[in-house]
C-alpha cells in the first residue's frame, strides 16, 4: 500500500508481478485504482496526469513498484467531466450519491490494449489547458467525408441564381441532343414531306413549261420578240398556265368590258401574232363574257404562281433555298405548321402585289413564300436566345441577327430592279412574321433563366402533341411572361386575318379605273429613273385592231 497523508487520500494499488521480464513487452498485469472519498472542488484541480500531490510536486517514489510492473498514471478528473477512456459499462458503476468513481483497468497488453497508437492516445487525451470552469463544448457528429450530403434549402436558394442555373441548361442540352439522336436525321418521321412535294411539283411544271413553249414556238426557251434573260418561256405562256395577272382575275374599266381587244397569244412571237382576246389569252378554262364583258373570276392565280417559274435562274435560286433552309425549318417545326406558314406567305405575298403593282405586270415565283420561310428563319434564331442551341449552333448571336436583317434589307433593294416584284416579297415577309408568332413555340425568355425546355424520351406522337399544346413544360415557364406572349399570339392571329381579308376585299371588289388606285405605292416596287416605274401599266393602241400593250416580262 502506498499512502499519501496530504488532504487523507487513500489510494489502494494492487499490483502483479511477473518473474519473466521479458514477458513484459506483451503482458502486463492487472492494475486497479479506487479512488475514495472523492472531495476535491473545482479550485483543487491539479495537473490531469498528476495522482499523488495536489501541487504536483512530489513524484511517484522510486522503486514503488515492483520490476517488470509498467505504470501508467491515471489522468484526475472533475465529476461534470467523464474520464472518454471509460466505457458504458465503467460509466455505469459511478455512484452518484456518494460521488465515488471506479475505474479499472485490463492488462496493458498488444493483443488488448487498443492505445499503442500514439496518435490515439492524443485523441483520448483531455485538454491539458482548457478552462474547466467553462461547460463543454457540443460534440460534433460523426460525418463519412465521402459521403454526398444534400444541401439545406437557404443554401439551394443563394447558389439556384448561378450553379442551378447552369445545371439545367446542362441538362436540356443533353436531352435536346438525345431527342434529336433517337432517331436517323432521313428517318421517315422526320423527312420533310411538305418541301419535297413542294419541290417536286415545281421541278414538273417547269418541265411541263419549257416542253409546251417548245410545241407552240419550236423552242423551249423565249428568243423572240425578246431574249428572255432567266432562260425560260415567255410570258404570254406563263400567263396562259397560271401567272398572276391582274385582267384575268379581276374587271379592270376599259379593259375587260370590251372583247373586241385583241391580247398577246401564248404562241405569240411578233405584235403581228397578238390576235387573241382575253379568254384565250387567260386559258385554264377561259373568263365568262356577261352582257358583252369579260368577267374575270380566276381569284386562284394567288395561288397557282407560287409553283410557276420564269426561267432555270428563277427556279434554282428558289429551290436551292427552299431545300436548304426550307427543309431545315419544317424539320424543326413540322409539317403543318410549316405548310401553312408557307402557303399563307404565298398567298399574301401575291395578293399584294395584285393590289399595288401595275396592272400588266405578270408575276410567278415562290419568292413570296419563301420570304416567309426567311421571316421563321430569323425569329427562330431570335428565339433561342443565348444560352440554347440554334439551329446553326453558332455563338455569335448578335453578328448572325444583323446578318440575316442585312440579307434581307438588300434582297428588297434588289425588289426595286425591272422584273422583280417586290410588293410579293414584303407580303410575304409580313405574313411569314404574324404566322410564325402564332405557330412556332414560345421564346426563351417565356422560360425559367431563359432556358428551353426539351424532353428527350418522347415519342413521335407526343412531340406532334406538345408542339401544338401552349401548355406544354408549363412549370418550366414564367406565368406572367406567358400569358403576355399568348396575348400576343392572339394578337398575330387576328392581324394575319385581317391582313388577308382586307386585301382580298379591296382587290376582288375594287373595279375602278387604275387611275383611283395608290398612285405613290409604285415607288415601293421600282426606282424612278428611265421610266422603270411606268413599264407595266396596260395602255391601249389604236391600229388595224386594237391591241392593249403592256409589259412584256414576268416579275419574280
């Protein structure tokens, strides 16, 4: 027994011997403490490592213990602090009433002992210098490093602005390239029906063009009475097989009230050939006489032009933008919308210029409705914004907007040449704008963070569905903006209706003299200078027979 008189503590030491030291390295022998009448207050504290002197100024006697015996001193604590060496079963023996506090310890040994690390035993040392007046600190959960903890909300909330942002944009790009390589770019779900048959139908006539100029003149191309210079039939043909031309549509006074003038024929090739009236002239079943007058009714050479070409120069320019970009477009929108995006620009395009243009002028040419085209193009583009895939993947947003806006600008300067009509190509333009509005689906800044919204995994019926569905991706969308945009929409709708109804109205009931028509309107067709701006205009001549003359070639 070892006994130390300062404030009558008692300690009982129980120690093993061991008759082989060199057994000491493994083996230890059992040593227990027990400590008794456990009094101290917080003011008493001594050193932790300290168990024999409140000072700790006196060590452990020499030769205390016996040979072979490793002592390992046992750290004094306070009653609010636990011993983290103990166990829940060492805990469990603290008796709180009298506040004793056992503690034993197992043989300091290799096989038992788990405090051979160093590193350990720091863990599991108390703080030699922490205030012990002060409460402990909360401990702080045990977390894996590895593992992928979620993000509290406030936290989702400031970093939503940039990295969610980013993310999801991320993540409808990889969904728009997965929707677009479900399938071959030639699969029959995604050929563009509407162009090829379009195309097809022009590449025919053309055709069916040059060999019935061939039959009546003995050649397919016009050499006289002059050289035609897009290489293709004369006029008077292109007339005959459905070229817009205001006299066989509509009554014009002083024209179509006197059958006995005589017109150009489709044979023509000299004034001296021009001994047609104006139901031959026309053909496609010829213009009703009524009380000696022609009247004209043939309203679908609106339509019949847009598959009708001047010549080889016409139809390759034409169709080399129509497969190109045409195609493009009706891929990426479909068929239908498409269709009457094109249609309704044609149209358009040629009752415009039937309303302004001078009267003699005969117009073929898809121009208008591949203005149209031009006009989808363009918003497009403008549509996806920045932060989405256009349809030419290009980054130079900006440059590639001014780009087309100067395209267009100088294909209507262009307009102002002889034999072009320019009046087909602004119709078109404006009617390709409102019907795009209200067709092609909603802008980037409709959406979240102004990104598009695609779901790769959908069928072919459901994306024909959700392309005509204004509703579709609606929680991806800003409610506001959205409704503002559909508004709009309604808006292009009623304008696009108005805009026909009104040029059909005034061309087809407007039966007044030329004279009472826009007499300024001419100059958005034409330049003034060497008379370009009175060529077209139907005057009469007095000889033999009288002949109307008017400009001979077609405008495009």
């Amino acid at each position: 027994m070892f006994n130390d008189n300062h404030n009558n503590q008692h300690y009982n030491l129980n120690l093993g011997n061991s008759s082989n030291k060199n057994s000491n390295k493994n083996n230890n022998n059992v040593r227990n403490i027990q400590k008794i009448n456990s009094n101290y207050s917080a003011n008493e504290a001594t050193y932790p490592h300290s168990i024999f002197t409140e000072n700790n100024t006196h060590e452990p006697p020499v030769n205390s213990f016996p040979s072979g015996t490793q002592y390992r001193p046992t750290p004094k604590l306070e009653k609010e602090l636990p011993n983290p060496r103990n166990n829940e079963y060492e805990l469990s023996n603290m008796d709180e009433s009298n506040n004793i506090r056992r503690y034993s310890y197992t043989p300091y040994s290799a096989e038992t002992s788990n405090y051979n690390n160093y590193d350990e035993i720091r863990a599991y040392s108390p703080n030699p210098f922490a205030d012990r007046n002060l409460a402990p600190l909360p401990s702080i959960p045990h977390s894996d490093p590895f593992e992928e903890t979620p993000l509290e909300t406030s936290s989702n909330d400031l970093l939503k602005d940039e990295s969610d942002s980013h993310d999801r944009q991320q993540f409808n790009e990889r969904e728009r390239i997965k929707l677009l390589r479900r399938k071959p770019r030639f699969h029959y779900t995604r050929l563009p029906y509407f162009t090829i048959l379009v195309t097809l139908i022009q590449v025919i006539v053309f055709i069916v063009e040059l060999a019935r100029m061939a039959q009546l003149t003995g050649s397919a191309f016009q050499t006289k009475p002059y050289f035609n210079p897009m290489l293709g039939p004369s006029t008077y043909l292109l007339i005959y097989m459905g070229a817009r031309y205001v006299p066989c549509m509509s009554q014009i006074v002083g024209i179509t009230d006197d059958t006995s003038i005589m017109f150009p024929c489709a044979n023509s090739t000299t004034v001296d050939t021009n001994v047609c009236n104006l139901s031959e002239l026309c053909g496609l079943g010829g213009v009703p006489i009524v009380d000696n007058k022609f009247i004209p009714d043939q309203w679908y050479r609106v339509i019949t032009p847009i598959f009708l070409h001047a010549g080889f120069l016409h139809i390759i320019f034409n169709l080399l933008l129509q497969i190109t970009m045409g195609s493009s477009i009706e891929r990426h929108i479909g068929v239908l919308k498409y269709a009457i995006i094109y249609l309704s620009s044609g149209i358009a395009g040629f009752l415009l210029g039937a309303n302004f243009t001078p009267q003699g002028i005969a117009s073929t040419g898809a121009s208008g409705a591949l203005f149209g085209i031009v006009a989808t193009n363009i918003l497009l583009f403008i549509y996806c914004g920045r932060k989405n895939t256009n349809l030419y993947g290009t980054r130079h947003y900006v440059l590639f907007i001014c780009i087309m806006v100067g395209e267009i600008i100088i294909s209507l300067v262009l307009g102002l040449l002889p034999g072009l009509d320019n009046f087909s190509h602004i119709g078109g333009f404006a009617m390709g704008v409102l019907t795009a509005v209200v067709f092609l689906p909603d802008p980037f800044f409709v959406y979240i963070d102004g990104i598009i919204t695609y779901k790769g995994n959908a069928t072919t019926w459901e994306q024909f569905v959700n392309a005509w569905n204004p509703f579709y991706a609606w929680e991806d969308k800003i409610p506001l903006r959205f409704y503002i945009w559909c508004g709009f929409r309604v808006v292009c709708l009623v304008l696009a209706i108005v805009y026909l109804a009104m040029l059909i109205k005034n061309f087809f009931t407007n039966t007044e003299s030329p004279e009472s028509r826009c007499s300024w309107c001419k100059y958005i067709n034409c330049i003034p200078v060497n008379g370009w701006c009175d060529i077209g205009e139907v005057t009469i001549t007095t000889s033999t027979v009288a002949q109307p003359t008017a400009t001979p070639p077609p405008t495009m």
